[in-house]
C-alpha cells in the first residue's frame, strides 16, 4: 500500500507540491464536468498528472457525494425516464478509463449528500466536522426522491450493479463506492441509506460479487456506523480485506460513534490508525491510504497545512510499517 490523495489541484504548484512531499500516486479528476469527458480529455489529464512525476491512480464517476439534486445523472437513482442512458454513459466513461490506462474509478451512490450539524472546535482551537443527531432536524422533509423504502433502494442499486460490473470486469477497472455518511435512522429525508451500516456494505459487495467491485474504503464513515469504533473497526477491516474489497482507503479518525462524533486528525481519534495501518497490510491491501476530511487549521492557506500534516503522518507509518 502507499500514500495517495484526492485533494483537487488548484494549479500545477499543488502538482509539484504533491511530488515533492512524497505524494506519488493521486485521484484527480480532468477539468469540466464528468459527463462531458472524452477519451481525449482522460488521455491529456494522465500526461499531464505524470509530467510531474506522479501516477494517476483514480478518477470520480459522475456519480457524487452531493444531494442527489446537484447530481449530473440522478435518474440513475431515481429509476427516471433518462436512467438506460445515463447508465451507458457511465459504462462509456470506464471504457474510456481503460483506454486511458487509468486503472479504478470511484463513485458514490447517494440521495442525501453528508449531513452534518455545525462545526465544533478541536485541538488548539481547530474546527472539525460534527455530526450530532440531537441537534438535526430530525423530521427535515424529503428531498427529490421522495419516500424511498430500503427495498426500492435495493432494486436500484442492483439495476446498476448489473449493467456496469460486467464493463468494468471487461475493461479491469476497479469500481471503488464509497458508503454512505453517516449513518442515519431509517427513513430520514425519506430515505433508509442502506450503504450506512456494516451490514449494508456487506450486502453491497456480494451483490454481482465480482473482483472489480469493491469498496472506496472510508474508515471515518465506517467508523461512523459503530457504537465503539475503537474496539468495531479491526473486524471490519478484516472481513473486506480479506475478500479483497477494499479499493482504496479514506485514512479519516473520528471521536465518538454512532449518531454522535466529532471529525479528527488520524492520531487523535477513538480509532488505532496504527493498528488499522497494520491490519490493511495483513489482509493485503495494496492501494491508496490518503486523508480525507480534515479539520480546518489556521493561516493562510488552512485546507493545504492540514492536508501536509496528514500525508507526513501516513508517510511516516507506512515507512514504519516497511521497516517491521
């Protein structure tokens, strides 16, 4: 395994900069939206990521974290009139990664994007994420879905899982989903988010079992589906990695669990990421560990000085890890 982002380049500095903290293996998308891009535009993006020495790992799908209202092909989870289409669109797009020499994609499944309730300070003053159910709109009405059962959601998801699978297989690009964050009741939104439990990805991953479907391995939101991640977590990492459904994996630290936890730095959370870091290396894991959401810091450039901290950390373990 090895260190990777997927922290967007805002310019061909952060593309030096990524090489020059050891940053090698990345997931960045080309410019554009992704329902517009080519062959042409994957191929210019790869030669342009390995002008700088890096290796371009991974691509997104047109297929978001974000509400499903501000997604470039809802019908897909909405079972619209447009969904045939869009799903050939989405199986055109892992043709042409393929072509590309661009080797996973990730994607996300999603309705109701990341609810979250308001920042809360951390260590030295930090602002991390939150996630506190008592303080949600508990009874926050539908969204463009509607009133979804689990069963609906099921169906759907499976009416892509059988479409884009066998492409994916033909072409050998991994299909890397990411879960659901966070967890929330069933029914909330309309919604029972059925990729928010350990048992739903499970499902997930045996559902069109396939070597090439697997998991964009959040550890944070998996750690945000357990009543005590600290102790929940290895067990987990063990029953994907040793099926070899871990694709690649957010290294994101939470503090508290199940409807109640704050956002961390990797060392301070309830969750060993040492003994995390040497279970993914026990199963065989053998892809990307990069950060993922991290707090907001001070100074002029917060995003960038947090992320730096965090590719030292897992750096310094994966040399670690090489060394024993």
């Amino acid at each position: 395994m090895y260190l990777g982002t997927q922290v967007a380049a805002r310019d061909d500095d952060d593309y030096r900069i990524f090489a020059q903290l050891g940053v090698k293996h990345i997931n960045a998308d080309p410019p554009g939206k992704p329902s517009s891009w080519t062959l042409s535009d994957l191929e210019r993006h790869r030669d342009k990521v390995e002008s700088f020495g890096l290796i371009l790992d991974m691509i997104q799908l047109p297929l978001p974290s974000q509400p499903i209202e501000k997604a470039s092909y809802p019908d897909i989870l909405l079972a619209g009139p447009e969904r045939d289409r869009q799903i050939d669109a989405v199986c055109k797009l892992i043709e042409n990664t393929a072509a590309a020499g661009i080797p996973a994609v990730k994607y996300n499944l999603n309705l109701i994007g990341i609810p979250r309730t308001p920042d809360e300070p951390g260590r030295g003053g930090s602002l991390n994420a939150s996630f506190r159910w008592d303080k949600t709109d508990q009874q926050a009405e539908p969204g463009l879905a509607g009133v979804l059962s689990e069963d609906e959601n099921w169906e759907r998801i499976d009416y892509f899982l059988e479409r884009v699978v066998p492409v994916a297989e033909s072409n050998r690009v991994r299909l890397a989903c990411h879960p659901h964050d966070p967890y929330t009741p069933p029914g909330y939104r309309g919604v029972t988010r059925v990729l928010g439990t350990v048992e739903g990805l499970k499902k997930f991953v045996l559902m069109r079992e396939n070597p090439y479907h697997g998991l964009n391995f959040c550890q944070g939101s998996i750690g945000e589906m357990l009543e005590n991640p600290g102790k929940e977590i290895d067990d987990v990492i063990r029953w994907f990695g040793q099926r070899g459904k871990i694709f690649n994996v957010h290294f994101r630290n939470i503090r508290g669990g199940k409807l109640s936890f704050m956002e961390t730095f990797p060392e301070e959370g309830d969750m060993d990421m040492v003994r995390s870091a040497r279970i993914y290396k026990e199963v065989g894991f053998k892809y990307m560990l990069m950060p993922d959401h991290v707090p907001t810091v001070s100074g002029k450039d917060p995003t960038a000085t947090a992320f730096a901290f965090c590719y030292g950390y897992i750096a310094a373990l994966l040399q670690v890890l090489d060394s024993e």
